[in-house]
C-alpha cells in the first residue's frame, strides 16, 4: 500500500489526489484564494503554499506521491504564505468601509488566516462601472480568474473578457452577448471586483 506523510500523520494514498486535497482530507488547513469548488486548479496565485521535502510548492499544482513528507506548518511555509498574501495585497485598492463584499470578502479573510493586517483606505482608482446588474471595479480585482473560470467550467457560457486574461486591449470587463446573467461570477470573485449593483450591505451574518 502507498502512503504519503502530512504533518507527521503517514496515511494511505488515494489515486488522483492533489496535495492540497489530502491535506483537507485529513483536516490539516491550507489557505488558498484562486481555488474554488468545481473548477480545476490553476496554480495562479500560488497562495496555498506548503513544504514538500524541503521544497516550498503551490499544494493544488501537486499531485500527491508514494512517500511525499509534506510540511503545511512549518516555519518556511508559513513565511511563504505570508510573503505571498502580502504582495497581492499590495495590489488591492479599495475602502472597505464603502465595500458591498467587505462582511464577506476573501481577501480580509485569507489575511487572517495567514497573519497579516489588511485594512484598505485606499480608494484613489474609482474604476467603477456598471455593467446590467453587476458593478465592477477593477481596483479591487486580485487576478485569481475565478469569474471567468465559473463561467467557462461551471456555465459553460464563456461570456466573460477580463482585461488581465485578454491579449486585447480592454478598459473593463466585458460580457458577451451569450451572457445568462446569472450572476455567478459576483458569487466567485473574493474581493469586490464584481458584485450585484443592488445588493445592499450585509447587516448581520447568520448560518443557514
């Protein structure tokens, strides 16, 4: 029987799994932010960063081997996350106080969960448009690609054109005529990128 080693835990082997699906399987969390239920692994914000024999590998790149030692906690993983979430922070623009996702944004999440402050008053870009019933503000996009990959995998419409995954050139994002409106690239974005234009700011949080 093949078995693979997470933090100190040897356990059997199951065909197919990524690392970052074993470590969730036997509990152990990795943050991730481009990942999301349904759509294949893109590697593209290199978020869930783990050791792997001494190597610090992207976990949902990684298909998981015979005898792999993997290391979710240790001092240089963790470092690596936290230089990681940091830079993507520095990208973001935005003023949480004025944004529709901030009770539900992934990014102020994912921050946490690493270690690193995140708070934005930074609303210099005012990039916002209205496009139908979504709003979109290209100041808060983090580039994970998870709209396009929800409508392309998940929808399989393809109605999406972003200006940071298209070679031509674009002010916004655009949506084809093929577009259902179904709002399901607001539901995946984890900023503030796009949102629903009528969505009122949360009031409370409740679990259902």
């Amino acid at each position: 029987m093949h078995t693979i080693t997470v933090n100190g835990v040897t356990v059997p082997l199951e065909t197919g799994e990524s690392v970052l699906e074993l470590c969730r399987r036997l509990g152990f969390s990795v943050p991730t932010l481009c990942h999301y239920p349904h759509l294949k692994p893109t590697v593209r914000c290199k978020v869930c960063l783990v050791e792997l024999d001494g190597r610090i590998i992207p976990a949902c790149g990684f298909p998981a081997q015979p005898g792999m030692r993997v290391e979710t906690e240790s001092p240089r993983a963790v470092a690596a996350r936290r230089k990681r979430v940091t830079a993507i922070l520095r990208r973001h623009r935005g003023d949480c106080s004025t944004c529709r996702q901030f009770e539900f944004c992934g990014l102020l999440s994912l921050a946490e969960q690493v270690g690193v402050p995140a708070r934005f008053t930074d609303d210099r870009g005012n990039r916002v448009v209205q496009s139908g019933a979504l709003l979109i503000d290209l100041d808060k996009c983090v580039a994970c690609g998870r709209c396009l990959q929800v409508c392309r995998e998940v929808r399989m419409v393809d109605a999406l054109r972003h200006p940071k995954f298209c070679d031509t050139p674009l002010d916004t994002v655009e949506f084809s005529p093929h577009c259902e409106n179904c709002g399901q690239c607001a539901v995946a974005c984890p900023t503030g990128a796009i949102v629903e234009a009528f969505r009122s700011p949360a009031q409370r949080r409740v679990k259902s």
